[in-house]
C-alpha cells in the first residue's frame, strides 16, 4: 500500500513528460521549421536601414527590437517551454490563438515581421517598401505549400495582429515613436566650457537625439547601469585626459594595416554605406544561425533577446552621452596638439562619452554567448567583396572578443577615446545581463 503513492507519481511524471513530448514534436512546433527565413529577413531589412534617411544607431536599434518582439510572440505560442513577452514588457497586450486549430508558425512569423517592418520604416521609398513586401510574398508562397489554404490564411492573419499589437506598443512612447524625422535638435544647448562638446566640422550638426535618454527602455532598468566619470578635462600634458587626447593623436596616418582594417571593418555609422551598428549585431546573429542551421524556435529566441538588448543599450549609451557632454578627441586634438588632425571616419553628431560602437556590442555579445557559448568562435561576413573598403572578413574565438575590437576600432578611427571604448563594452555587458535575467524566458 505505501508504494501506491511512489508509483502513481511516477505514472503521472511519466504522463506528463510524454504530454509535452508530444506538443514539442506536433507538426506545429516552431521548431519544426527553419530559421532561414530570419536570416533572409536579416538582409532585407538590414538593407532598408542602410538607406533609411534618419534610422541612425538609436532608432535602428528599435526597429529590429521591435520587428524581434513581433516575429517572437508570432511564434512563441507554438514553443510551450518558452515565455511570452506579454505581462513582462508594460503596456503589451497580444491576440490568443485558437487552441482547437492548427497554425504554421512560419507563416505567422513571416506576416508579422513584414507589417511591423511596415509600420518601422513609413519614411522610406515606394519602392524599398516593396522590398518588404515582396519578401513576406515569397516566404508566403513558399510556406503555403506546405500546409492547406485554412490553416496558410489563419496564420497570416494572426501574424498581422501580433503586429498590430507591437506597433501598438511601440507607438506609446512619445520619445521614441517615429523620430526617424526629427533627429537633430538645433535648440539643444550643451552647458558652457572648453571641456563640453559643440558642434563642430565639417558639417557642424546640432545634437543628434537629445532626448533620447529620456525613452523608455524594455527589459532593463537604464538608471541601474551607468560608466565611470571620464577622465577629468584637462589641457595638461601630464594630465590623464590629455594622455588619453595624446594616444589618439598618435594614430593619425600612423596606423598598422590590422588597425587600419578594424577601423574599415567597423564602421557602422555611415548613412548609404553600412547598416549601423545595431544592424551589424542582429547580421552577425543571422550568420550564426545559417551556420549552425537553427531551428525557428532557436532563431527567434536569439533574434528577440538581442533585438531588445541593442535598444536599451541604446537609450542607456545616449544617457551617458548626455549626462557628460564631453568634447570629442578630434575637436580637442585640433586645439591642443594637432590642428591637422582629422578623424578616419564621420560618427554620429554627439558628445564622445560613451562610444554606441562599445555599449551596443557588448550588449549584444552578452546575449550571444548566452545563446551559443562563450568560446564559440566565428567569422564575421558582414563586409565580404566590398570594393569601397577593406571588408576582408575576420576571425574571432568569442563574441566578446569582436564586441571589445568593434569597440576599440572608434579609438583608431579617431572618434573616441579608450576608456569611452571600455566603459561602454561594460555597459552594453550589463545591460545583456540585464535583458536575460529581467525576462522570464522559461516555464
């Protein structure tokens, strides 16, 4: 008699296991399809960014952060061991499935990434939202064969109300909602001195998203994470601020080949010619995904957790920016030790502390070596056959490992100083820890 017990609760686990068994392996399990179409969207959508005027790092940041949360929640409810966004994100309410009908998640995904991808980009050209369109038209025509035109029909429709409740969501944020237009602010006043920045040449640009600081971040707490102060301004030589200047300085037409190729390869803040730094992250996770042949299932997890982890770590990079003002090294380099000094490269108009390179790329490195292991080594394609710059592909052991050179090459490119390029990795590394311990991900 006392074995009942022992045995009825090992027939019930046993039940249990075989029940979700049988949910996980059902021909609508998500991860019974691939995660290719994430990779193709990756390019698509990459491409739209690179030519979008105003989709600069912090608003590229949420766009994929957004177009992640959709293609997620579009397929989380065929991932029973997997969390839903919704109760965990404020202000997202999501449509239900039908517990009696069948979906291909798939197609879901598809829907909802294309109409949030809609919605993201409304600045740009009739014809690149064509790009969009017929992208989701393709996968659909593919996706269909394999299904019946009920359940095809079903799952794109409810691929569109997920989108609608992620552009619900994110058209709450008065900050952040469509600033694509409105990026600059000439009325912005940085706080007088020689230590603070000022727009300079050549173009002399007003400070770009000001406010930004001010957005509201989605799975981590921004006033939690902050830098070191920068080292104190000063024009003494022996002062660690002009040491700092000095060792910039000292870069200008002497740099190797290697750092001369770092410079080249990272550089992801040039409107027309690169996808932003936001974009290079969320192309590097696509890369992996191919190249390990994922499942959706696996895909959509990472795509959304680093897809939220590259917009907070953008809010919380421009908080830094805006709270120190400080000066960037080639207005100071011009002024102190040599005014022929110029920049290899254009970045952003905005003060120098911290560098989004840094912040953004340790963020999302974090969430990668989560995903895939901390001595997953990779190389990186992102660049491969341009013909304008060095885009020979590198090698790299860890994801930290390209976080902390993607940081480092702004110091050789001339736009920032090292320890902006180290407090920022630490950030962005924060906030990745942040976006994976704030969020359920499991049951």
């Amino acid at each position: 008699m006392k074995q009942y017990p022992l045995l009825l609760a090992l027939a019930l686990i046993s039940f249990l296991s075989s029940c979700k068994k049988e949910v996980l392996l059902s021909p609508n399990a998500t991860q019974q399809y691939s995660a290719q179409q994430l990779v193709n969207w990756s390019g698509v959508i990459n491409n739209v960014i690179r030519n979008a005027e105003g989709h600069v790092t912090p608003i590229a940041a949420r766009d994929w952060a957004f177009i992640s949360i959709a293609a997620y929640e579009a397929g989380v409810p065929g991932m029973p061991e997997k969390r839903s966004l919704g109760g965990q994100i404020d202000g997202l309410q999501l449509p239900l499935t039908d517990n009696n009908k069948t979906y291909h998640w798939g197609i879901a995904v598809n829907a909802a990434i294309a109409e949030t991808a809609l919605h993201m980009f409304q600045n740009v050209s009739s014809s690149t939202l064509e790009t969009i369109i017929s992208q989701e038209n393709a996968h659909f025509l593919q996706f269909s064969a394999e299904t019946d035109a009920a359940t095809a029909s079903r799952s794109r429709q409810f691929g569109i109300e997920v989108a609608k409740a992620i552009i619900a969501l994110e058209s709450k944020d008065p900050v952040a909602h469509q600033r694509h237009g409105n990026i600059f602010d000439a009325n912005y006043t940085s706080p007088a001195g020689d230590a603070y920045w000022r727009p300079a040449a050549p173009l002399f640009q007003p400070a770009i998203l000001p406010d930004w600081q001010n957005a509201g971040t989605l799975a981590s707490r921004k006033s939690s994470i902050t830098p070191q102060d920068p080292h104190v301004y000063s024009a003494e030589i022996s002062s660690a601020y002009f040491q700092e200047a000095h060792e910039v300085a000292s870069f200008f037409g002497q740099l190797s080949d290697d750092q001369l190729h770092m410079a080249e390869f990272w550089n992801d803040a040039s409107p027309g010619q690169t996808m932003g730094i936001a974009g290079r992250w969320m192309a590097i996770n696509t890369q992996i995904l191919d190249r390990t042949n994922a499942n959706l299932s696996v895909g959509l997890e990472s795509m959304v957790k680093v897809g939220l982890a590259l917009h907070d770590a953008a809010i919380i990079c421009w908080q830094a920016k805006y709270k120190h003002h400080a000066k960037t090294p080639e207005d100071f380099i011009r002024e102190h030790i040599n005014p022929d000094f110029k920049a290899k490269l254009n970045g952003l108009s905005g003060p120098e502390y911290t560098t989004e390179h840094a912040v953004l790329s340790g963020a999302a490195a974090e969430i990668l070596e989560n995903t895939f292991g901390k001595d997953f080594a990779f190389t990186d394609r992102c660049h491969e056959n341009r013909a304008d710059f060095n885009g020979t592909p590198r090698s790299y052991q860890s994801f930290h490992q390209a976080a902390k050179e993607s940081a480092l090459s702004r110091m050789y490119a001339g736009s920032n100083y090292r320890k902006s390029c180290l407090e920022g990795h630490k950030m962005g590394t924060e906030t990745g820890k942040q976006v994976l311990s704030h969020i359920k991900w499991r049951y």
